[in-house]
C-alpha cells in the first residue's frame, strides 16, 4: 500500500531548543530529513509513574520519505535524552507536486 | 481496516489557557489521553454567521488509542464553551515502539 | 477510496504574519477553507542549493474538504513568494460530527 517515495510527517519533542536544533542539524545534514520545523514551546502534560506532570517542550517536525522514516526514528530515539522520547509518524496524503518533488530529492537519496 | 489499538492524534482549540490544561488535565487524569500538548497561541480566522472573523485560541494536540478516540472527542465537547468547536482526528501510521506501545498503557484501558 | 466530501488538513508556512493573514482571508472569503490557524513563528531548518539554511515562518493550518483540495494548492502556491514552498495535505478521519458537517458547509460549497 505504501510506497518509500512516500513524505510522511515525524513528529517528536525535545527539553529545549538547543537540543532541538542540534536534532534538526543533524537529520538535515545526513539527509535523512528536507526539512525540520522547531516550534514555539508547547506545554505536555501526562502521567508519569502515576503522577500527572507537565513540561515545556519544543515541538519539532521533520519532513521526509517513508523509506527514510525508520532511520529518522532510530536517529532521533540515539538523540534524544528521554527514556520514551515521544515519536509519532503521521502520512502525507498530497501537496504541491514541486515541494513534494523536492523532499523526495532531499531525503530519497541513495538510501545510504 | 483500523484497529482500536491504532494511535492517533485528536486536535483541538480552547479559547484560553486555563480552559486548555483543565481539558488535558481531565483527559489524563480519566485515562482517556496518554499525553496532551498545549501550543503557543494560534489566530483562527473563519467565517461564522456570514462575517470573517478571527480568535486567539490555545491549540490542543492528544495522543490517544483509536479505542477512546470517541470518548475523546465527547469530553472535549461537553467541556469546550463553543456551540461547535473544532474537534479532528488524525492518524498516526508509525513512531518510535516503545512510546506508541505507552500511549495504549495508558489509554487503551480497561474500556472503563 | 477517497470522497470529495472528507476533510483534509493543507499545511503550509508563510515568510511573514501579515502574508500569513492575507492567505488566511483570501482562503476563507473565497469558500476554499472554512478556518485558518496561523501559528507561532516556528524555526525552518533545510538544505537550500547545498547550504543548510534556517529561517523563521508562520505555520499555517487550512481546514477544508478533499474536494477543496487542489483548488487550496494551486491559490497558496500562487500567492507564496517562495519558488517551491511547502505545501502538504494530511488526512482527518474523524472528529466532532458538527465540526466536519461546519467545515463541508463552508469549503465544499458549489464546486465554483
């Protein structure tokens, strides 16, 4: 049903914007992302070990290929100092064909 | 197709902040929301009632099962003070394994 | 597989708030969209003719129909000064009822 040239959508978090950035420099310099938006801080709440916590965090989001999508998990769980950083993939269902084009070239590489 | 075990993403927007954390608040604390991220503000522009109008509103991003996204989308409706508030669903397609197997801990319940 | 009448998220970024603001009222003056969020600058991190590049943008988010779709596509990327700007279409498979119903109501209108 899915194909590699497929974008999907990887969507995590980090502690602060230091870290988020060293995340995007690196998955944009070893072409496994087009591109990476950090955005303004975000307020996560949720239970942890039966206590209910908050934290700000910088929400990141990666755009790339489906083929590039496990290697960007693996990059981001070595990254990323949580013991259960969170890491969802949502799908990319269309767009503008010429930016769509150019995260295949940027991220579609020669799959090394 | 789905499966109530599937991980998706519930979007929503309170119109303040205070509103928005009591909304996460209540879906953590029931078990209905493994995690629930509050954005900087957004600017909302629509039409309502034939005018183009605009608002401030806190965005609300929850992490939750497929199981619960119904009872999701019911809190949500019954705290939220708009007539129709905006309330989506997206699907999340892959992720890091350990965190979509702590959101069904944590939302995938016992049903109750 | 797909109905004209399911809605859709366009996902794009804007240089600016203000032209961020004049996509979000052409859109919804013009039946395209029923709501537009105009987010928080985020940080876009990218390779750009082999430099990596960082540049701060407005996100937007367009609720519409998959009938809307390309009609969406083609205003956004005629009114970006981008040479190849990001859009991106993501799915919604359910929500609020009324919400959905709103949002078919003003974007799905006579097909013109």
């Amino acid at each position: 049903m899915s194909s590699d040239d497929d974008i999907v959508l990887v969507i995590s978090n980090a502690p602060d914007l230091l870290l988020a950035k060293r995340i995007a420099h690196v998955l944009v310099e070893d072409g496994l992302a087009a591109c990476v938006n950090l955005g303004a801080p975000v307020l996560s709440i949720y239970r942890w070990e039966g206590e209910i916590e908050g934290a700000d965090e910088i929400p990141i989001c990666i755009k790339t290929t489906a083929g590039r999508q496990q290697a960007v998990v693996q990059a981001l769980a070595k990254l990323h100092p949580y013991e259960v950083p969170e890491i969802i993939v949502v799908p990319v269902i269309g767009g503008s064909a010429p930016y769509l084009d150019w995260v295949r070239a940027q991220a579609g590489g020669a799959g090394s």
